[in-house]
C-alpha cells in the first residue's frame, strides 16, 4: 500500500477520534481508493470497538415500509432537560423529523407525527414503545393516516433498535461534546449533525454509502480536500479539481 494512503488513513484517524476503521473505509471508498476493510485497521495507531451486531431480519425485509420514533432527553447547562421527539425512515436511514421541547404533551406530540408524515408518504407500519404520551390521540392521528403502530415491549429498546442506534449516535459523535445553552442551540447543533449525517457520514448498513448516496470520486478527478463539519468533530473528504 502506498505511503500516501497509509498516512490519509492515520491522519483521518487522528482528525476524526470518533471514527473506526468500517467508518474510515467508507470514506475511503468515495475517494475512489480501493483498500481492504482489514488493511485500514491496521493502518490505524489505536484499537477501535468493533462494529454492532447485525439488525433482525424481519425489520431488515420491512425497511421500505417502516418508520420508528422516540424522545431523547437532553441536559442543558442551566441543569434544565429538553426533550427530543425523532423519527426515523428505516429506508437509507433518513431523519424524517426531530423537534424539541421543554414539555412535551400528547398534542404536541401529534402535531410532530402530522408533520413526519404528510398524507401521502407515511410509513406502513411505525415502531414506537408504549410510554404514556403516545395515547389515545396518537393512536388515532396514526390510525387515520393508515399506520399500524408496532408496539414494544416494556423496558426493551433492544426491539426498536434503528432509532436506538440513532440516538446512540447522536450521543457519542455530537451531544457529548457540546454544550447546551438553551432549546434554540439544541436545534442548530442537531440541525448540523442530521446535515452531516445524512450526506457524509457511510453507514454499514447502505454498504458504506450515506443515506443521500455519495458517488465515487476517482484519483483522477483531483486532489484531496478537507471539509470540517459539525463545529469541526467530523470531517468530509472529497476530490476537487486543482
């Protein structure tokens, strides 16, 4: 492998902490350079966490048909929580809503779902677990749209595990390193993250594209450059013309 290669590997590695070696040969990939998945690995100077397990194949065979939702709760540094309403299209893993609010109800909880979902692009069936704010009104709001709602069981987040993991995500890569002041600083952070997320960021689960598909970039469509996103804790690589 040619040195060139082997310090863009290292240096992504350093410039990017949050990164592993699957996330580092996706971006690779877009670049046009063909490497092994193993062979980046090694490159890397500090032992990563290995990938997650692999999804359950009964959501993997409804991806185009579902959806799933949550809340989040977020600490601000008054010591007050906002919470965060998220819904995620399973098909490329696309953020269809997220909103955020100091005190959520069932109403306004129903408006985001209205919003999620215009009539005609709502989901055959919507994940969500059984707390008490999706009540009567949502059941009715999903009804009507022609939702079948698919309840979890309680205390199993392990059952809605897209959104999970999304969640999970925005922790690690974003929230844990940023400090909230307030509901509208909430907003612009996760504003910039979904923007990163859903064109830069590969997934595993799209083959290491990004959910807004990436096209491969060739050695002979230029050089390297570095785009800093999310205040600078990720990075896009891509080719431009000298």
């Amino acid at each position: 492998m040619a040195a060139a290669i082997r310090d863009l590997i290292q240096r992504m590695g350093q410039t990017n902490f949050l990164w592993g070696a699957p996330r580092i040969h996706g971006e690779l990939l877009t670049l046009g350079i063909e490497v092994a998945p193993s062979t980046v690995g090694k490159c890397l100077r500090r032992h990563r966490k290995p990938p997650s397990q692999t999804w359950r194949t009964f959501l993997k065979n409804q991806l185009k048909q579902m959806a799933s939702m949550d809340f989040f709760t977020v600490p601000m540094a008054t010591f007050r929580v906002l919470f965060v309403f998220i819904v995620l299209s399973h098909d490329r893993r696309r953020v269809a809503h997220c909103s955020v609010t100091e005190h959520p109800t069932e109403e306004w909880t129903v408006q985001q779902i209205r919003e999620a979902f215009p009539w005609d692009q709502a989901p055959r069936y919507a994940i969500r677990n059984r707390d008490s704010i999706f009540g009567k009104e949502v059941v009715a709001i999903t009804k009507g749209m022609g939702i079948e709602e698919v309840l979890t069981a309680p205390r199993s987040p392990w059952q809605n595990p897209y959104v999970e993991r999304l969640i999970g995500s925005i922790r690690r890569e974003c929230l844990d390193h940023v400090i909230v002041w307030n509901d509208r600083s909430l907003r612009r952070t996760l504003k910039d993250y979904f923007h990163y997320y859903e064109r830069s960021r590969t997934h595993l689960a799209l083959a290491k594209d990004t959910p807004e598909p990436r096209a491969v970039q060739k050695p002979e469509d230029g050089r390297i450059v570095t785009a800093p996103q999310v205040g600078g804790l990720h990075h896009r690589y891509e080719r431009r013309a000298a």
